[in-house]
C-alpha cells in the first residue's frame, strides 16, 4: 500500500553503483565502506557479499593496516540472488547473522561486531550483480527446459526432436521480463533495507536497435558503456560511477549520476569513497526514512484493479491486500523461541537441544524456520520455556 510524509529533510544514505571493467578497482572502492563513520562517530559494519567469490580477499590486510577492525566486515560468498535477498531481508528486520559451518548451514553462534555485540550492517556491498544476472538467467533456462518437455511429451516428440526441443530451449520473451523484475526487486529491497549500499557490475556496450534501408533490423553500438547486469538497475539509485584506467595507467572515475551533489559529471583520479562522508554528517540529526519495497504487492493491486475494469467494476476501492494470518502467527512464534534460546546460558541452551532432540524436535534456527506447522511450533516453545 502508498506511504506518505511530509515534505522534511531525513538521514542521506549512499546508494551506489559502481561498474567498469575487470581490474579498474570497483571491489576496492566499495570496500572503503569500512573507513565510514555512523552518526555517533563509530565505524561502519560492512556486509559484504561477494558474487564474484574471492574478490576482496587480498585487499583485508591493508584495512588492518589503516588501524580497520575487521570484525565489523561481514563477508559472505554466494551466486544465488535468492540468497543475496534473504541477507537483505536479515539486515532490514534487524535479524543476527548466524556463523556457517563449512556445508552453509547455521550454527547457533550468532556473528558479532567489533565491540562484541551482535552484527548489524550499517552498510551493504553487492559485489557483483553481472553474476547475478548470469545465474538468474540460467536459472530460467533451465526451468524453460522443462516447459519444452511438456511440450514435446503432448507433441509426442521422439528422437532428434526431441532432443533438439528441449536442449535448444531459450529464453522467452517473458523470461526476459522476469529478469528485469527480479533486478528491480533486488535495487528496491536494498533502498527498503535502512542501510548505505554499493553494487557493482562488469561493464557493457550500449546498443539500440536501427532498422536499415533494407527493413532488417540491427543491432549497433552508441559508444556509451553501460553496467553489465540487470536491465535499467541504475535508474534508482543516487550515484552512478564508470571505473576505467585511462592512458597514463590512472584509476579513474566518471560519476555520470550523483544525486548527493557531491561529484556530478565529472571525472576524478584515484576516487576517494570517502568523499560521500559528509552527506551523512550533514544529515546525521535528522530522522532515519526508508520506502518499503512493494513491487511484488503493487503488481497485486494492479491486478486487482484490471480485474475490476474488465468486470465493470472500476471505481470500487481495492481491497487491502492482508498478509496471511497463519504466516504472522508463524513468525510470532519463531520470535518468542529466538527470545527464550537467547535467554539462556550455554548450559540451558545445551539441555534445551537435548530435549528438543528427545522429542524429534527440530534443534538449528535453520530447520525452525522451516516449520510451518503451528502445533510443533508451539510445543518447541513449550519445551524450552521449562529448561
């Protein structure tokens, strides 16, 4: 549903892309996020998650040079855009960030800061989404190879071509459409988070499509590079930076987009990131203002709205569209047992999973999350509101 203020001022937050070429220093710029100052003048907590797998490994030792505490960097490798959401999410609900064993699962150590508290980001690097896209994509190759079975077994297909029906399957037009859905979900989860953050993208050629004298249509470059990753995801952000190296073998900067008004238009050796600082000093007495990411419900509503014009119904209001009842009791339910385990020392946490275990209860936060049953929700809160 619509959201709506008054007209203030409030906190300025970093929103960022910064895309070039392999090698032109984008991961290394994101990473001075973590020379950032929070309002009360202590550090930032970066989380960074790294797409590319690797990317800013080698660069931790000079942060702890400069006197960085790199406890309050948060790195986490992952392909999966799902999964780069579901940390979004952790950071906009406040949620603690678990440590991983070596297969990816939660542990129950919870992730902590460099003051020892439990880890909140203040900033989020996405680093970078040209793999996101990739993966994405796949992804729905894929799902549209099983379209085309479906296909070929009502075709009664056999043989080459069948073969050639399913292997040769590509993406649709639609496919295309959910991309660019997904990318601009992602942009818009990260200005819902209430946190600073940086993506970064490889970087293409900009085409458009010329039909010629001979009617054929083609496609040709406009000399303007572009990031390399979902379709328009620089629309909405604040800042837009082109990395490259120029002649003279200089790490050189373009900020063709800066809403902040720090730089704009102009071309800079050697960026410092910290240069945006001081839209947070500026701002820093102000109030914290974050949209809600709505697309998915817009889409919804919009729904609902088409179905009444077909139905002569147009003018009616819409109906408001309430969360599942089941699902709010659900996580009702998995916020009191996060209260309880967390209430109790190492002991008590350790007789709480005997007992859990002694009732085929699920033990990791993980496995709870997947519970949708109510009853078993409620009787592992039973259990462990008696350790």
């Amino acid at each position: 549903m619509a959201r709506a203020r008054k007209a203030t001022q409030t906190q300025s937050k970093l929103q960022m892309i910064l895309f070039g070429e392999e090698g032109t220093g984008k991961s290394t710029l994101a990473l001075q996020l973590a020379y950032f100052k929070r309002p009360d003048g202590k550090p930032f907590r970066v989380l960074y998650i790294d797409n590319e797998c690797g990317s800013i490994d080698d660069f931790i030792g000079g942060l702890e040079a400069d006197g960085i505490n790199t406890e309050n960097i948060y790195i986490v490798y992952t392909q999966s855009l799902g999964e780069t959401r579901e940390y979004i999410n952790k950071v906009k609900n406040k949620e603690d960030f678990h440590v991983l064993d070596d297969e990816g699962n939660e542990t129950d150590e919870v992730v902590l800061d460099g003051d020892g508290e439990p880890f909140r980001a203040d900033a989020i690097v996405v680093d970078g989404t040209t793999i996101l896209n990739l993966t994405t994509k796949q992804a729905l190759v894929e799902f549209s190879k099983k379209r085309n079975t479906v296909k070929a077994k009502k075709k009664e297909l056999t043989g080459i071509e069948k073969t050639v029906t399913i292997e040769g399957a590509g993406l649709e037009l639609k496919d295309y459409q959910t991309v660019n859905f997904k990318g601009q979900d992602l942009i818009l989860d990260l200005m819902s988070c209430g946190a600073h953050f940086i993506v970064t993208a490889r970087e293409t050629d900009e085409k458009v499509s010329v039909k010629g004298d001979d009617g054929k249509i083609t496609s040709v470059a406009t000399g303007r590079k572009i990031p390399d990753g979902f379709k328009q995801m620089n629309y909405n952000v604040k800042t837009v930076v082109r990395m490259y190296i120029n002649e003279d073998n200089n790490f050189c900067a373009y900020i063709s987009k800066d809403r902040t008004g720090v730089h704009d238009k102009e071309t800079v050796e050697d960026l410092s990131l910290v240069d945006w600082q001081v839209i947070i000093d500026r701002t820093k007495d102000k109030k914290e203002f974050s949209v809600k990411n709505d697309l998915t419900k817009a889409v919804d509503i919009e729904q609902d709205i088409y179905t009444k014009e077909v139905m002569g119904k147009v003018g009616e209001p819409v109906d408001s569209i309430d969360e599942n009842p089941a699902e709010n009791q659900t996580t009702e339910l998995l916020d009191k047992i996060s209260a309880v385990m967390k209430s109790l020392n190492p002991v008590g946490k350790t007789k709480a999973k005997e007992a859990l275990s002694a009732e085929d209860l699920p033990i990791k936060p993980t496995e709870m999350k997947k519970i949708t049953d109510i009853k078993t929700l409620e009787r592992v809160l039973e259990v462990i509101s008696k350790i």
